[in-house]
C-alpha cells in the first residue's frame, strides 16, 4: 500500500477509537473539537500508522478488570457478571470494526490489575483468581475474538522468582514503583491528578462501608486517602511495566484523560456516573437498553434481579 493509502486507514481507525473516547472537558475547556482532535492524531496517528506500515494488527491494552467492589451497595457479587459481558463484548466489537477497515484487524489484551492493588482494595487472591477465570470464561464465549486477558503473574521475570502473590506485588513496587511522597507531589501538579486522587478515595471510602467495619467515618476517610495513593502508585508502577511489556501498543483507559496523553480514554457501557465501572455497578436493563447503575440505586428504582446461568447476571427496570 501507498505511504497515503496506509495514512488514510491509520486516521479511520483513530476516529473509530474516537467514537468511543471518554472526554472529561475539564481537562480542555479552552480548545473546540477540531483543536482537540489534531492534538490528539499529533500523539495517536504516528502510533497507529507504525503498525499498518508494517500490515501488523493493532495491539491495544487496557488496564481494567481487577475484581468486584467487596459492596454489596454496588455489585451483585464476586463474580463478573452482565455488565462485563457487556463491556468486554463492546471491546470486542471494537476490534472487530476495526477489522472492516484494515485487514490485519485489531487485537486487545486486557491488563487486569487486580493483582497489582488487591491487598490496598481487600480483596482476596482466591477473589481475584475467581474474577479472573469469569473474564476468561466471558472472552473464550465471544465469536470472532480480538481480546485476551494479561495478569501480573504473567509476566515472566516476576513469576519465575516468586513465591507468592505478596511477593510478585513487591518485585512490581520495588523495580517499577515511584515513591508515594513522589506520586503525591505529581498529582498535585499534573493535569487531571486532583481530579483522579478524589475519585479514587471516593471508591475507597464507598467500598470500605460495610457493615462489619464498626469505625468512625473519619478514620475511614484518612483510611481511603491513604489507600487512595497506594493504589495509584501502583497502577503506575503496573503502567510502567506495561509499557516494558508492551512498548508499542496503543494505550487505552477507562478514565477520561486529556488530549496530550498517551493514553485514550473509553467507554464501554453507558452509565449515569462516568466514573462508575463494571466492577463497581451492575447492569440494569431499561425499556430494552443496559445502562450500568450501582446495586443500590437499581433497587431504589424497582429493579428486580435476572437469574442468567444460574447465576445473579442484572436488574431490569418496567417502563411506566
């Protein structure tokens, strides 16, 4: 193919990534959309274009899927359910039409992270490894499948020297880690950091309300922010080892992120919170459509519970 022809494809698979970007405008409120979009084919185009010059499948990662939240206020339990059968079968697709414009087609490896931060979120190994065969399980069902599922026990140069789960998480802090003082500093300054430190304790707090956990508010509110840092210096530290692992790969993000990042922001289920995720919420299926809501909030609105597999799967909510 021509030098023109291989750019041409490369902007129509941006721009099908596009339709799916997840924008916070506070991150850009000075600049219209098409300032927006030459920042971001400035970063993503030359990307892109490496792999369709070599006719190479896109390779994609997204850092997501770790476990479900331990509330029940939002989750209907440990296991995936529909909401990431929704998401994971929208990533899917993704590639799939990606696939309609360059032959090659597309390929996403889901980073799970669930590894990574599941003592700073109380989650369990045993949880996680539950969590995990769900994912695969949801992956091998998909026609046509572009996905795959990567842990921090795959990667070789940790798992071979480890002899637990506990140990592999302090191979990753000690050869990937940026200090916490360091990590707190950054967010202080760069742009979105305060935005995404908030967000994050918020979740901290939320999970940590359970009714077996008798301490003041307060003290679990200096516990979430404590927290909060930890589980964002690791997720970097996951993030450089990813970039070690994966050097060329496009990076996703189920947070919104501005538009000189590396990495591209994205929907997978629409939901009424743009924070919310399908580890934290359930699916609820209105007048026909899945929207994804927290446990409580479906409840609230009359939602009774399916049973799919025998298993809990969403809510459905009657129209008026």
């Amino acid at each position: 193919m021509s030098k023109d022809t291989n750019h041409d494809i490369s902007l129509s698979i941006l721009k099908e990534i596009l339709k799916i970007r997840r924008e916070n405008s506070e991150h850009t409120p000075h600049l219209d959309a098409q300032e927006k979009l030459e920042q971001i084919k400035a970063i993503q185009l030359p990307r892109i274009l490496s792999f369709v010059n070599a006719n190479q499948p896109i390779e994609f990662i997204l850092p997501a899927f770790p476990a479900k939240s331990p509330s029940p206020k939002k989750v209907l339990g440990c296991l995936p359910d529909m909401a990431e059968k929704i998401s994971l079968t929208f990533l899917n697709e993704l590639c799939t039409r990606i696939t309609r414009l360059y032959k090659p087609g597309a390929k996403l490896i889901i980073c799970s992270d669930g590894r990574v931060f599941g003592d700073l979120i109380r989650a369990s190994d045993d949880r996680i490894s539950a969590y995990q065969v769900g994912i695969r399980r949801i992956i091998s069902g998909l026609t046509t499948n572009h996905l795959s599922l990567f842990s921090l026990e795959d990667f070789i140069p940790f798992a071979k020297h480890a002899s637990s789960f506990d140990s592999i998480r302090l191979h990753l802090i000690d050869q990937f880690a940026e200090p916490i003082e360091e990590v707190k500093q950054k967010l202080l300054t760069e742009e979105g950091g305060t935005l995404l430190y908030r967000a994050v304790t918020r979740f901290m707090l939320e999970d940590g309300l359970i009714p077996s956990d008798n301490r003041s508010r307060s003290i679990l509110q200096k516990d979430a922010k404590k927290r909060a840092l930890g589980v964002i210096q690791v997720s970097r530290a996951w993030a450089a080892l990813l970039d070690n692992q994966f050097p060329d790969a496009i990076r996703l993000s189920i947070h919104p992120q501005p538009v000189n990042s590396l990495k591209i922001g994205v929907h997978m289920i629409p939901t009424v919170d743009s924070w919310l995720t399908p580890w934290h919420g359930v699916a609820v299926k209105i007048g026909g459509k899945f929207e994804l809501m927290k446990r409580s909030v479906a409840e609230s609105l009359g939602g009774r519970i399916v049973i799919l597999d025998q298993q809990q799967s969403h809510y459905e909510i009657d129209l008026p």
